[in-house]
C-alpha cells in the first residue's frame, strides 16, 4: 500500500493578495493492520511491505517467492495514522485543502474522527475540502481497505455481465479480479 499525501493549505486567503501556502505531511506515520496486532512506525512516502521489511517483520518481499509468502499483507486492512500541527495561523485562510497526490488505492480519509472522503483510484489526484474540519493540531487516519477483498466484492457486485477474466492463469500466482480495480499490477 503506496501512501503519498500533501497537505495544502489556502488555495484562498483572506487577503486578496496573500499566497497560497503548503504544509507536507511526509515523514514519519503510524501503521497498524485491522485487529491492532501489528503496529509499527512507516514512512510516508512508502508502504506497509518497506516499514515490515525495515524492522525485520519480513524478509526482502521481492526475493523470490516471498511475494506469494506474505500475500497475507495484501489481504489485511491498515491503518495509517499521525498527528500534526499547522505551522501557520490558519484563520487568515479562506479554503484549506487536502490533497493526495497518489494514494494506493481504496481509502477512508479521517481528519480530527470526521470523515473528509473515499478513495478508490490509484491513479487519480484527490482534493478534500477540510476547511471546517481542521485545527493548530489535527490527528489524520487514512483507513485502507484490502485491494483483493475491494476487487473481489467489486466483482460480486457486477452481475449485468461477464468481465473476464476472473482470474490469472494458475502459473502467474496472481490476484483474482484485478479488472475490478484502479491499481498498479505491484
């Protein structure tokens, strides 16, 4: 699960003439997966499989046939959380955005507990208005759904017809209904 987010603030200031400024929110996140037993630091830009592998929870996930051994990755739900402050007086601004610049791929986006909005195109721009919603300090989770268990239900759902096919050739070890999904093949 690829994680890159910006957080742009004021698209419009109060002041006609002020500036559009940004704050990123790269850096240092907390992961965890659904039932909580794991929860490990992670780096945003990057993914659960990188922050696993960097404190020795998984081998290299790209050696081998360890894509196939912690499969069990891609089927869990995670949860990345941080919290954050505003470097900058917030009430001159008239809109405050946020902005994933890419987000892999099927997400609830939660600001301060309010859910902002729902991703579920890994390869689109999403901009959320947080304008009434954001504070000096602001605690952000982005809730990822399983991509596999997204494309599946996806596929349950479609019932006008066929899409095929439903699944990869058995040889090429591969996910099932990946044509019900926006995501990269990695």
């Amino acid at each position: 699960m690829r994680l890159c987010l910006l957080l742009l603030l004021a698209l419009c200031g109060a002041d006609p003439t002020a500036a559009a400024r940004s704050h990123s929110l790269r850096g240092s996140w907390s992961i965890r997966n659904a039932n909580g037993s794991l929860e490990l630091p992670g780096e945003v830009p990057g993914c659960v499989h990188m922050a696993l592998f960097q404190r020795n929870l998984i081998q290299d996930p790209y050696y081998r046939f360890n894509d196939l051994n912690y499969r069990w990755i891609s089927l869990d739900n995670w949860t990345y959380s941080k919290e954050f402050q505003i470097p900058f007086d917030i009430s001159k601004w008239q809109k405050v955005h946020l902005i994933f610049e890419s987000i892999d791929t099927v997400s609830e986006v939660l600001l301060n507990n309010v859910l902002i909005g729902k991703t579920n195109n890994m390869f689109r721009r999403y901009t959320f208005d947080i304008t009434h919603v954001v504070k000096a300090l602001n605690s952000i989770e982005v809730r990822f759904q399983s991509p596999v268990s997204y494309a599946a239900q996806q596929s349950r759902a479609h019932t006008l017809y066929q899409v095929p096919p439903n699944c990869p050739p058995s040889v090429q070890e591969g996910e099932c209904h990946v044509n019900f999904i926006r995501k990269g093949a990695f």
